[in-house]
C-alpha cells in the first residue's frame, strides 16, 4: 500500500506539470525536454521501489564490498609497518590472514550484489516489454499509419534495456562507488588528513569539464537510436519483400540504403565514443597531478621523520583504489543522459493515451439474429477528407450481402468500422440494434470471422494457425475446419502434415492454400458474422475455385458482408450494394440491378465485355 501511496503521489505531482494525466508529449520526450530529474524519480518510484528488497540486500552486499576494499587499503599500511619498522613476522602472518579474509568477503558479496541487480534488472527488462507490448495491442490502426515496425521493434528493445541500465546505474553510483569512495577518504583522513585535502582538489575542475559533456552526449545518443532504427527499417523491408528486391534487380539499392544508415549510426558511434571517452585523458591528467603531490609531500614527510612508511604506503593505495570509483561517479551524469534516452523513447510509447480506450465496463454485444446496419455513418482518416459521406445500409441477419464499386469509394473501410479498427466520426453502427460504439471490443470481435485479401499466417504449424481461431481447439475440430475450407487435402500431402511450419507470412504456401488456412481459421471461430474482403482477387481459376467453395461453407446461414471486384463471384448474393464516393448509390439483387442500367450494369458490362466464361459464381443466396 505504500508503494501504491507513492506512485500515486508521484503521478499527482507530474499532472501538475503536465496535465490531467502522466503523458507527456512526443515533443518534450524526443527532444529531451521533460527533465531528466523527473525521469529518474519516476523510474525510482514505477520501477525500483516494487523490487526494494531485492535492491536493499543488493546495497547492503556492496557497502560490505566496499568497506572490505578501505579495510584492505588500510592493513596494507599496517603490514608495511610490521614488516619495515617493527620487524614482527607473526604479525604480518595476522595481516595477511585478515588480508584473505576482507578479500573473500569482498568477493562473495561482489557476486552477489551484481547476481541480484541482474536478476531485478532482467525482470524490468521483462516487464517494460511485456508493457510495450500490451500498449501496441490497445493502439488503432491510425496509431500506425505513418510509423514503421521497426521503430517499435528498437524501441522495445532499446527502451526496455535502458530502464534497467539507468536504475542499475544510480544502485551501484550508491552502494557500490559512493560507498567505496566515503570508505577509501576515510583511510585517507586517518592516515594524512593534510595530505587528503590536496588530493581532493582535483575534484572540482573534474566535474566542471566533465558537466559540459553531458548535453553533447545526449544528442548523440538520439541521433544513434534514430539511425538504429533506419538499418532495422531497411533490413526488414528487404527481407520481407525479397520477392520483389529480386525480381526488379534492387540489390544494389538495398545496399546503398542500408550502408547509408549503417554509414551514419557509425559516425554517430564514433562521435560518441570521442565525447564520451573525453574525461578519461582529463581524469588521468588530474589523478596524476594529486598523486604528484601526494608522492611529493609523503616523500618529504618521510625523509623528515614526520610520518611512518605505513601511512604513506596506505595512503597511496587508498587513494589509488578510489581513483576509479570517483572518475565512475564523475561520468555518472553523462552515463544517466545517454541511457535516459532510451527511456524516452520507450515512455513515448507507454504514456501516450491508448488508441483504444478501456471498454470492459461497457456491456457486451448480445447477438440475436446478426442484422447489421449502417446509419447515415460518416469517417474521415485525416481532416478534411471524407471517406465515407453519410452511409446507410442493412445486411440482413443469415444472408450474403456484397460491396462493389470502383478503388477508393470506401468498401474496405466499412469493413475496418465493423470490426472497431477506428471510430466513426458520425452516425451509427448497429447490430441487432446495439451501437458498437457502446459494447465492449473484445465482444463484438468474438462475434465476427474476418478473412482479407492478404492473409496474415504467424509463426508456427498449420495446425498452430487454423487453431488461431479458437485456441484450445481439439484435433478433430481442426481437422473438420480444415475439410470444410478444402485445406485438408493438401494439407496432408505435406510430409509433416498439420505439423507444418508455414515459415515467415506463410511463405511456405501458396496464395490458394494460405487463403483456404484463413478461411479454416473464420470457421473454426464459428462466428455468426463474416467479413470477407477480396478473399479471391489475387488467385488463379483453379485456387480460385477452392476457396469459393470454401467461402460458401464458411457463409452457410451466417450474416456475411463481402467486398469484391470480380463480379461474376457475387451474382448469386442476396443483396449487393454499390459503393462510389463513400455512399451506397445502388442496392439490389444482380438481376435486379442489370434491369435498372445504372452504375452496376456499366461495371458489369466494363468487367465481362470480351470474356466468353466468367468464373462460377458463390453458391449462397436465400
């Protein structure tokens, strides 16, 4: 409760800033505006204070670690006195048995310290992406318009990291490097606090020259993400469409592209490494000059018989053993601002509101006999420009209703509004009455099948994708969709049979056979609405042939709405609708709409003029 307690107050706080709500926008989080304090306090309260048991033992360990380096800095002092001025063997035989012990302890809880940070830190990693994740999942379709994969593939990776990176940075800046630090000065102190305070001048030049660095380093490390995300872009592209890269001799484009990119990530890189690597020859500077006058002042100290060998000697070391916890803590600034960058672009993502807002208070969709209707719906995808101008119609519960129309008129988006892909602007969407406006997602997606033009396979076996449709499927109702979509055949002359890899989009099939699959898929849902669109526009006569028949199955007594362009596909459907300029302009049966030679019998007459047979028509209708 009160870890919840504080998150709240946090999230109260940032409102005040920046809203009604913690988001911030894309432009304060690109550009490295939202403050980079706010950030880290955020991290610490979302992040690191839900895993402080594991952090705390994790602090605890590397103080022990750290107090055993002093100690060790300190008793080598002590043995260079037994041993030069007090001649006592047994008593550097003590010290170096206490020497062995501080260094095992030192060890053990060193390794224990970095297991437990990795441990907590993997599972923010984890987390951050499984948070990603989920927030793409809730986007519209609109969220990735004009975005690439690939920019959220590097941010979830990049981003994820970075959470984890930066947390883990300021745990050991504390327990591991400040503690050391505190410890070795102490050593310092007790053996020549004169000769600490010199040594401490170097300090604050240090951070002065090291300050400047920091915005330099930040810059840099954008501009290598967003190159990061260009040689993804390009590599994916290629891949994916190798098909076409091939066959218009793009190899040498490809190339040129990618090495563009990988070109300037480079120069980036080494950019980053000449800013970022600048404070060494300004740390090593500075070190020598206050080992130069430690070495002075304890050489002359010694020579005048003001001091022991010991001290100088545990001096030296403490002081070179806090040389690398201080330069860390000195570049601890610029280390944060390079991997808050990457907590940007992840928090970019995270924190912008949800396409899709949260619906599970709303009711479900109780379907009764599936009548779908459009009423006087208007949808626009930018400002502007009208997709759909005011359109109504009625499919009618357990009949086939067909789109048709010229490209552009807007039958591919009736279809996104069904299924909730965007939100009209305007007018109503109802089915058996009820506004899907007001019905929970998940609810209305349950009652329909949708099968595209281009069919989507994920990873995994044919029986893998064909349960897709209803996971936890049995074997004998995969198989019984399989021969219902007329996939069962050539499923099984494949070697492995259902267990076949259809490989990446389902590159291992053919057009035919991955619709057949999708179709499969819509009948295993057993879904009381199916939308299809174009679901045989890019197959020969023969594949063609399968899938229509698989398509009459899959329709059978079930409210269907069907985008096609081949008309010959859709001349037995109960109603067909001409879409032009967002609007229905004609409806009717096939017969019907011939005899009144308006806008369906030039399409028909355009489409079949020439052909001597047309494809067999869908045996569905009334």
């Amino acid at each position: 409760m009160e870890t919840l307690g504080k998150r709240a107050e946090f999230a109260h706080s940032v409102a005040g800033r920046h809203g009604s709500r913690m988001n911030v926008s894309k432009a304060e989080l690109s550009s490295g505006t939202y403050p980079a304090a706010v950030l880290i306090r955020r991290l610490l309260i979302d992040e690191a204070l839900a895993h402080w048991p594991r952090y705390a033992v994790a602090v605890v360990l590397m103080c022990i670690a750290a107090g055993a380096m002093a100690l060790s800095a300190y008793l080598i002092g002590t043995m260079t006195n037994e041993a030069y001025i007090n001649h006592n063997f047994r008593g550097i035989v003590v010290v170096g048995i206490v020497v062995m012990a501080v260094f095992t302890t030192k060890g053990i809880a060193t390794y224990g310290g970095t297991v437990l940070l990795s441990y907590v830190g993997n599972r923010i990693v984890a987390d951050n992406q499984r948070r990603m994740f989920d927030k793409l999942l809730r986007e519209n379709m609109s969220f990735f318009a004009d975005r690439h994969s690939s920019e959220f593939i590097a941010r979830l990776t990049t981003g994820a990291g970075s959470v984890s990176q930066v947390i883990n940075l300021l745990i050991t800046a504390i327990g591991r490097d400040l503690m050391s630090l505190i410890g070795l000065c102490a050593v310092m102190v007790i053996r020549d606090p004169v000769m600490s305070v010199a040594a401490l001048v170097i300090a604050p030049p240090a951070l002065f020259l090291l300050r400047k660095l920091v915005r330099r380093v930040r810059n840099i490390a954008q501009k290598q993400f967003t190159g990061g995300t260009r040689t993804i872009e390009t590599m994916q592209e290629s891949l994916q469409g190798l098909r076409m890269v091939k066959a218009f001799s793009l190899e040498e484009e490809m190339r040129r592209r990618l090495d563009d990119s990988v070109t300037g990530v480079e120069a980036q890189a080494n950019k980053m490494a000449r800013v970022a690597n600048r404070s060494n020859p300004i740390m090593e500077t500075l070190a020598g000059f206050a080992i130069a006058l430690a070495i002075i002042y304890g050489g002359y100290r010694g020579i005048a018989g003001h001091g022991t060998p010991g001290e100088f000697v545990s001096f030296l070391a403490a002081f070179l053993l806090a040389y690398e916890p201080a330069k860390r803590l000195a570049r601890l600034n610029m280390d944060l601002h390079n991997n808050l960058v990457g907590v940007r672009v992840l928090y970019e993502i995270i924190d912008s509101p949800a396409g899709e807002s949260n619906d599970d208070e709303c009711p479900p969709l109780e379907l009764t006999t599936g009548r779908l209707e459009f009423s006087d719906v208007r949808f626009a995808y930018r400002a502007g420009t009208p997709v759909l101008r005011g359109m109504s119609f009625v499919a009618q519960p357990g009949k086939f209703t067909a789109l048709v129309g010229p490209s552009g008129g807007g039958k591919t988006t009736v279809l996104d509004l069904i299924l909730r892909f965007y939100t009209v602007e305007s007018g109503r969407i109802l089915i058996d009455g009820q506004d899907i406006a007001m019905v929970r997602r998940d609810s209305l997606r349950h009652q329909i099948a949708y099968v595209g033009q281009i069919v989507q396979l994920f990873r995994g076996t044919i029986r893998d994708n064909i349960a897709l449709g209803r996971l936890g499927a049995g074997e004998a109702e995969i198989v019984a969709a399989a021969k219902a979509a007329h996939a069962d055949e050539f499923i099984r002359d494949f070697p492995a049979g259902y267990d076949t890899p259809v490989g990446e989009h389902g590159m291992q099939l053919s057009g035919g056979q991955r619709q057949r699959l999708a179709i499969a898929r819509a009948l295993i849902k057993n879904a009381p609405i199916i939308l299809l669109d174009e679901a045989t526009a890019a197959l020969d006569s023969e594949s063609e042939r399968y899938v229509q028949e698989a398509i009459a199955e899959l329709c059978k007594g079930r409210t269907t709405l069907v985008i096609a362009h081949r008309l010959a596909t859709i001349m037995h459907a109960d109603c067909i609708l001409v879409v032009e300029n967002g609007k229905i302009v004609e409806s009717g049966r096939h017969e019907e709409l011939l005899r009144k030679n308006g806008r369906y019998a030039s399409f028909y007459r355009i489409q079949l003029k020439g052909q001597e047979a047309a494809p067999a028509p869908l045996a569905v209708g009334g």
